[in-house]
C-alpha cells in the first residue's frame, strides 16, 4: 500500500494521504541532537523534509529550544507511524536517526 506524503501550507503541516497529520506550533522532547540541553523543548516552528522508512513517518524540523535558545532544523526525528487503521503520532522523547528516510521528498506545492 502506497502512502502520500507532503508538506502543507508553507511547511506548517505534514500531510499523510491528503490529511494534515502533524503540525506546528508544537513543543517536542527532543534527546541527543538538537543543542547542548540534555532534552531539547523544541517549538516547531516550519518543517523541512518529510519521509518514510516502512511505515515510519519521519521529518526534519525548524525550530527552537525554549531552554536555550537555540535555533536550527533538527536531524530526522520521528512523527508518526502508518498503521492498517491509519496514522498514528509519536508521543514522548523523539531520538534522531542517522541518515535519511528510504523515500523522502521535499514537499509538494
């Protein structure tokens, strides 16, 4: 089964299967990689690239750390899963992983 994915409405929206799935505006727990904080908050503020790795949604998104300050786009960070009933999201501390998705795009205008 083939899955669509986008990015929507200027980077504010990852879309899978025509469905806004994860939006900005949001703060993640974010452990290892985004600044020099143990765990990163991160405010999403726009997202960059957006892939697939089976059914692992991942992204790559701009943002900033509350705690720190910090400013900058994030390693891929997991957003979702597809399962059999649809998509679900990822809840709790997101880990990046090394290098990028099997498939990934870069949005759709």
């Amino acid at each position: 089964m083939a899955t669509r994915l986008r990015l929507l409405d200027d980077a504010a929206w990852v879309s899978v299967n025509d469905e806004r799935a994860v939006g900005t505006s949001e703060v993640w727990p974010v452990a290892d990689s985004f600044c020099s904080c143990a765990l990163a908050w991160l405010v999403v503020e726009a997202y960059v690239d957006v892939g697939a790795d089976g059914r692992q949604v991942e992204a790559r998104a701009h943002g900033h750390c509350v705690s720190c300050g910090e400013a900058g786009t994030t390693a891929w960070l997991p957003v979702g899963r597809v399962t059999d009933d649809g998509f679900s999201d990822v809840t709790g501390v997101r880990r990046s992983r090394q290098g990028s998705p099997a498939s990934a795009c870069c949005g759709e205008p």
